[in-house]
C-alpha cells in the first residue's frame, strides 16, 4: 500500500478543516467537551478491533483514535495553550523519565546503556508506580492544594466503574495497601455476597445497591489480583451470552417453538444443550 500522507499532511488537513473562511462548519463547531463522547466512541471501536483480529479494522480504527488527538490539539492551539509538538514533546518526556532501567539520563542517546535492563516485569511495574507517585505529589504542590496529596489523585471520575475500581485497587496497593494473595480476596467475595443476601431478605433497596457495588469492587479486586483485565472478561462474557442466546433462538425456531412460549425449564434444556456442543466443539 502506497504511503501518500504522513503526520505533517494529517495536521495541516486539520487546520484547513478548522479554517474560519473555507474550513467544515461541524468541524469549526467542536470545542474540547464537545469532542470527549467521540472520543470514547473511538478507543472502544479500537478495543474491539483488536479483539476480533480484523486488521484492516485496527488501522482505520487507530486512525479515526489519532485524527480525535489532532483535533483537540488544533483546538487547543487556536486557544493559545499548547499544540501539538507539544503533546508529542511531552509523552516522550514522561516516557523518558519513566524508564530510567532503558534510558539511565533520561535522553534517547542513552538507550542500551543502562545496567537496570536486568529487571523483571513486576519489577518494571513497581519502578514505575514509584515514579508515578513521585510525579503525583509533585504536581499536587504545584497546584497548591490545600489537601494532602493522595496517591488516588489523578484517577478519573469519567473512568468506566470497573476499570476506575481497577485503578484505585492499583494505586492503593503501590503503597502497601492490599492483601499478598488472591485467597483472601475470595474469602471477601463470599462475605460481599453473604450480606447482599441479607439485605435482599430485608429488603432494603438502597442497602442491597450498596452491597451490589460492594461485592462488583470485590469481584474487580479478585481479577487484578489473578492479573485478569475485569472489562475485558466481562466483554468476553458478553460475546458468549450473546453467541449461545442466538443459537437458542435459532433452536427454537428451527422447532418452530416461540422462545417466549418455552418454560424455564425448556429454555434451561437448549441452553445446556448449546453448552455441551460448544464444549464438544472446541475439544
């Protein structure tokens, strides 16, 4: 495939389309807040791109995620608060700085040079959690708060509920603050459940949805500790649902039985059936 574009062409076609004269009049519309719902439309169409292995998909996909970038730096810079050299200057710097064990002084010209190259993954992950909270307290002084700085600053609330819980069990835990293995974690799962059991029996509807979230946090904190991804297995979860309940009303149309008309224990029958010949399948 012939390359006739390159980063320069993308920022200056986004500067002609946010030209006040001749430029697209949705395009001159957008502002910073405007573009974030497109913008979290974009990376979940990345993430499902790479999810179902469909290249070509993944490019456009990554595309349409970059040209969102470019767009709130144009903004950005007509606004007189930075472009975009700075956003590129700035992540190589963070870059840099965060992987003292590939880049010792902090310069590209260092690579290879380093005798921290030796460490392991975790060890990676635990260095840069350290640097993070450097940075966050850093930051924190800059801005003069009058609050204490805290390791969950900077977690944002618009973060989706299971991966937000994620974080926050993450940064907690980077300061010691989290159980050293997953069984323990299970024995809070069952008594999450145990006492949304007892609120259900009361019925107390505002207890019962505080136990609810309670026992989602627990199951999240169950996932980071077996080193799963919560959103990505509850994906997983979906697309199988979804998978076996269309095969369900397949089968009962195939019968030409209406799937509203089978008792539960009819439905219960063709779902198990479609469990064993997945199961039967996949072997």
């Amino acid at each position: 495939m012939t390359k006739s574009h390159d980063i320069a062409d993308l920022l200056k076609l986004m500067d002609n389309l946010r030209d006040a004269e001749f430029g697209c009049n949705w395009d001159k519309k957008q502002s910073l807040k405007t573009l974030t719902g497109y913008t979290l439309e974009e990376v979940y169409e990345v993430i499902d791109a790479v999810e179902t292995g469909d290249d070509a998909q993944l490019q456009d996909e990554l595309g349409d995620l970059l040209f969102q970038v470019v767009f709130y730096a144009q903004i950005a810079k007509e606004e007189g608060r930075f472009d975009f050299a700075d956003v590129t200057a700035a992540i190589t710097d963070k870059l840099l700085r965060r992987h003292p064990h590939v880049f010792p002084d902090g310069t590209l010209n260092s690579f290879a040079n380093s005798e921290l190259l030796t460490l392991n993954a975790d060890e990676v992950a635990a260095q840069w959690e350290q640097i993070k909270n450097a940075e966050r307290a850093e930051k924190a002084k800059r801005k003069a708060q009058n609050a204490d700085p805290s390791v969950l600053d900077d977690v944002p609330s618009s973060l989706p509920a299971l991966d937000r819980a994620r974080k926050l069990q993450k940064r907690a835990a980077s300061v010691g603050f989290d159980w050293q293995s997953v069984l323990p974690v299970l024995e809070k799962l069952k008594e999450e459940i145990a006492e949304l059991e007892v609120e259900i029996a009361r019925g107390d509807s505002q207890a019962i949805v505080q136990e609810f979230g309670d026992l989602m946090f627990s199951c999240v904190n169950v996932a980071r500790h077996l080193q799963i991804d919560p959103e990505s297995a509850l994906r997983e979860s979906n697309r199988k649902f979804e998978r076996r309940f269309r095969a369900v009303e397949a089968t009962a149309m195939h019968q030409k039985r209406a799937l509203s008309r089978l008792n539960e224990k009819e439905l219960d029958a063709i779902w198990e059936q479609i469990k064993k010949a997945e199961t039967k399948g996949s072997e």
